[in-house]
C-alpha cells in the first residue's frame, strides 16, 4: 500500500522535524522576556517574572494583557473570534499569543536570544 | 485556458462543491481544537482530481474550493487558504508527474499536506513581522509533524475513493 518511496519521504520529513525540534529546544534557556509589539513594532518588554496587567492599543482597540506568576495571557481583546483569549496562559519560552485583527503578538522570548546579537544601533 | 468537454467540466465542478462543502464543514465541526489544527479533508477532493484529470485540474480545484470556502466562510482567511491551497495542489501534482509510480496517493498526500502547513506558516511570517526564528522553527517542525499524520489519513480516505469510486475517463485505473 505504501511504496517505498512514501515511506523514505515520510520518514525524511519527520527526521527533518524532530532534528529541527531538538534544536530549538537546545537553544531554549535562560530567563524568559515578556515582548509585546503592536503593528509589527516591539510596545512592551518586561521580564516574565513580574505581574503587570497592561492595556494596549491596537488597531481595533485596547487588548487586556495579564502577567501573573511568570505566565501571560490575554484577558479582553476588541476582535471578533477571540482566538487570542482562548490561546489561555503561555509560559515557556518561544510560546506565542498572536491576535491578527488588532495586531498584537505576545511573544515569550529567552534573554539568551538578546545576548546573541552582535550589536544594536540606536 | 485550454478547451475542456461538457463532462470534464460537470465533474471538476461536482469536485468543487464537494471539496467547499467539506472544508465549510471542517471548519464547523464541534470538536475542540486549536483553529488551525485540521485534517485537511478537502485535500482528498485534490487528489481524486489529481488522479482523474491531472495537475492543472487539481490546482484548479483546488483553489476554487478555497475561494468558495472563503466566502461562505471566513474571508480574511483567504490570505492563508487561497496560497496554501495553489502550493499544495502544484506540489502534488509535480510531484506525481515527476515521480511516475513511485509515490503512491498516501505519499502525495503527505507532501502536499506538509507544503499546505509550511505555505501558511511563511505567509503567517509576512503578516505577522514579529516572530522570531527559534518560533519559525519550532512551529515548523511541529506543523510538519501534523501535516505527516493528516497527509497519511486523507491519503488513506483518497486511495479509498479513488479505488473503489473513481475511474479514470480514459479508462485507467489510477491506483492498480
């Protein structure tokens, strides 16, 4: 039923995944970052460690954020399908809550990812 | 565009209505889930027009199917569905002519399954300029995982159809 060649394809692209997995979760550490950018532009960046409630303005209105006991979500958000408040609590780092109507991505962020950069110009 | 008979074009439409019904129901189904994690059940409607007319057939069902499903469903959607579904259909069906034989419906399936999830992951990467590349990544290789599974369940459902259903109008039996 499967050839050959289904199985040396499906085997490769799970290879490919599961290298690709392990990889990130190596350069996973260090204490998380909370950054919080609107229209594609970094608003917010605050350690997850402490609790913050923030409001920002999108492009459809004001997204409830909430930081508490090193989790984020999100807890009102002006769009129709909600899917951002439904994401629930994020914690680990690389998580993402992404609302496309109002333009807001909570991104968790590892501080090793800044450290990384060979500079930043002002 | 080139000339297409009456029953050609009776039936790639058939396929259509069949692929947008199935995607509109997918999308409803009241099962819990992420929005975005689906079988792809439309995808099977691809393939037996694959199998039946050939590539150009399929991306044009295809993409048909995600238009149509677009506007009866959620429209702003199409930015992800309309070039998820061009994508996936013309790897397919690349795919089938450049293999000959060698890959069957199932392994088809798979590939177009996994292009669908990483088209929509690079458009998700333009719209949403914010991501960083341990996400793309991650998500990546998550979404290959899924698209793997599904490709292989919607492949099963497809060789299923194809076999017992379809024939082909030249007369071949695509799948013996």
């Amino acid at each position: 039923m499967l050839t050959r060649y289904d199985i040396i394809l499906i085997a490769g692209l799970l290879v490919v995944a599961i290298v690709g997995l392990s990889v990130v979760r190596f350069r996973t550490g260090g204490t998380s970052e909370v950054v919080i950018s609107v229209d594609g532009e970094e608003a917010i960046r605050v350690p997850l460690s402490e609790d913050h409630l923030f409001s920002v303005d999108g492009t459809l209105g004001k997204t409830e954020i909430e930081i508490k006991d090193k989790r984020v979500r999100v807890v009102d958000s002006p769009c129709k399908r909600k899917i951002c408040v439904q994401s629930g609590w994020i914690d680990r780092p690389y998580q993402t809550i992404i609302c496309v109507p109002n333009r807001v991505v909570i991104n968790l962020q590892s501080s090793k990812d800044r450290d990384e950069l060979d500079g930043v110009t002002e | 565009m080139m000339p297409m008979d009456t029953r050609k074009m009776v039936r790639l439409s058939l396929l259509v209505s069949l692929a947008t019904v199935l995607s509109i129901l997918e999308n409803q189904l009241p099962i819990p889930r992420p929005l975005w994690l689906k079988l792809g059940l439309a995808n099977i409607i691809t393939l037996v027009a694959l199998m039946m007319y050939g590539t150009w057939s399929a991306v044009a069902v295809s993409c048909m199917r995600a238009l149509l499903a677009g506007i009866f469903g959620a429209l702003p959607m199409l930015v992800f569905s309309l070039p998820a579904a061009f994508t996936s259909s013309l790897s397919m069906g690349v795919l089938h002519r450049v293999s000959g034989r060698r890959l069957s419906v199932i392994g088809l399936s798979v590939a177009g399954a996994v292009v669908h999830n990483l088209t929509q992951l690079l458009v998700a990467y333009f719209v949403v300029k914010q991501l960083n590349h341990s996400v793309i990544m991650a998500l990546a290789a998550i979404l290959i995982i899924f698209a793997v599974v599904a490709g292989i369940v919607t492949g099963l459902i497809a060789r299923y159809l194809i076999r017992h259903i379809f024939i082909s109008p030249t007369g071949e039996r695509p799948l013996e």
